[in-house]
C-alpha cells in the first residue's frame, strides 16, 4: 500500500489493528466496550534525529501505549501519527 504522507523527524504513521470482536471463549463484544487497540503496523516512518535514528521501519507490527498518538484520516482510512518513543516494541 503506498500512501502519500511523510512524517516529519522522529514521527511515525501506524494503521492501527482492528479491535477484538469476540472474546477467547467465544462471546461477542458489543462496539461501545471493545477496547482501543493497542497495536498496528508501522505504514510510514520519518528521516529520525540526526543523534537518534529511527529504529523502526515500515511493515514493523508494533505495541503502543493507549494514550499514544494523534487520529488522523489520510484518503479515507484512519491511523495514527506518534513519536517513536511512543512505541514500546516491535512484535515478533
């Protein structure tokens, strides 16, 4: 997927994952309780800090903190733009 937005510095763009529609035991979960999710694919990444490279890189599946990043909507898809430092690690 290629998209047209470049963040600036150490700022990354994330598609988040889709919310969990049922619990492990089978129960489906109602939109006003699913929980935001946590995690997302890295879909852009910025030039880093000239004393910090970015350590991250596009296709990275990621695990933020909840409070992490700003909702944006670029051609109609939503994802979120945040400080690499917003990131606690990369998954698998």
């Amino acid at each position: 997927m290629s998209i047209s937005f470049k963040p600036l510095s150490d700022r990354v763009l994330v598609e988040t994952a889709p919310a969990e529609e049922k619990t492990a035991s089978g129960i489906f979960i109602p939109d006003t309780a699913k929980e935001k999710p946590l995690k997302g694919t890295i879909v852009a990444v910025g030039q880093g800090k000239k004393e910090e490279p970015m350590t991250v890189k596009v296709g990275d599946s990621v695990i933020y903190g909840q409070y992490s990043g700003t909702e944006i909507s670029i051609e109609g898809r939503k994802y979120l733009i945040m400080k690499e430092s917003d990131i606690y690690g990369i998954i698998g």
